[in-house]
C-alpha cells in the first residue's frame, strides 16, 4: 500500500518581506491549512521544510514558520540550505522510514524551492501531487507572480506531478 506525506516548503516569515509580499498569502495559507486539516485527519505525515542562509538565520523571527499555520510539535521539521529539499538534508531518509512513495507539495517560492523539490522527488522515482494554487511566490523583475505560479503548475501538470 502507498504512503502520502505532505511536504510543506519554506512557508517562513522572511520570505514576505520584499515588494509586495508573497501572492495571495491570507488565501495561501488557508489552503494550505486545510491540506494539513486533511493529513492530520488520515494520520498522514506532515513535513515541514525550512530554509537556512544568511537572510533566513537558523532559529531568527525570520527563519520560524507563518504563525497562521497549523504546525505542531508531533510534525517533522527538516533544514535546508539549498533549495533542493533533498540536497544534504534527512528528508530521503525519513521518507524512506516512513514508507512514503507519494508526496503533495505546497510552498514558496514557486519558482526556487518548491520547483527545485518537485523536481528532485520525480527523478527520485516519488509520486507528487498538488492543489492548484498552493505555490506562491514574490514578483520580480520580469514576471508577476501570478504568471510564474502558472507557468510553472502548466510546467508541472501531468509531467512532474498530478493536479488533485
């Protein structure tokens, strides 16, 4: 039987900081609150995954999660400082412990960590999934937000993961 784990990716405070903030973040959240509602509902693990660098200190205001989240002490937390969750991290191993094969995904940025991730698991031979929409990330220079969260669910869709 497969095993589903949600992987929640980089949802840390520093992330909102430039411009105009994270897209969407009030409606982001909720959804993703309701994939963790869910997971916790079918005793499914729940990963959270947390950037550290020079901007996103190890335990800094910056660095801690969105305090609207619905994390809990008996979830699994993981730091990385690549933007490959797999990359010099314990995360293929603890997936491996807990006999997980399918992975849904939610996060930011869409663009950096969450596509460098879905990546990494596909070639890594894991089933992904996603709710449409439960990617954000900042704009920049080139693109608005809006348009790099459906280039990349277009790039996704049927190719690196499922649309659920």
């Amino acid at each position: 039987m497969t095993k589903r784990a949600l992987i929640v990716i980089d949802l840390q405070k520093g992330l909102n900081h430039s411009g105009t903030g994270l897209f969407q973040l009030n409606d982001f959240l909720k959804g993703v609150n309701q994939r963790i509602a869910d997971y916790r509902m079918h005793k499914l693990p729940i990963i959270f995954i947390q950037h550290e660098d020079d901007e996103l200190i190890l335990n800094s205001q910056d660095w801690q999660l969105f305090d609207e989240l619905d994390a809990q002490d008996e979830d699994i937390y993981i730091g990385k400082t690549h933007a490959n969750s797999f990359f010099n991290t314990s995360l293929k191993q603890c997936l491996e412990d807990l006999s997980v094969t399918e992975l849904e995904f939610c996060g930011a940025q869409t663009e950096y960590c969450v596509d460098t991730t879905i990546r990494m698991a596909h070639g890594l031979g894991y089933t992904g999934f996603m709710k449409k929409g439960l990617s954000t990330t900042l704009n920049n220079d080139l693109l608005g937000a809006k348009t790099i969260i459906q280039h990349h669910e277009q790039l996704w869709n049927n190719r690196f993961l499922t649309f659920i």
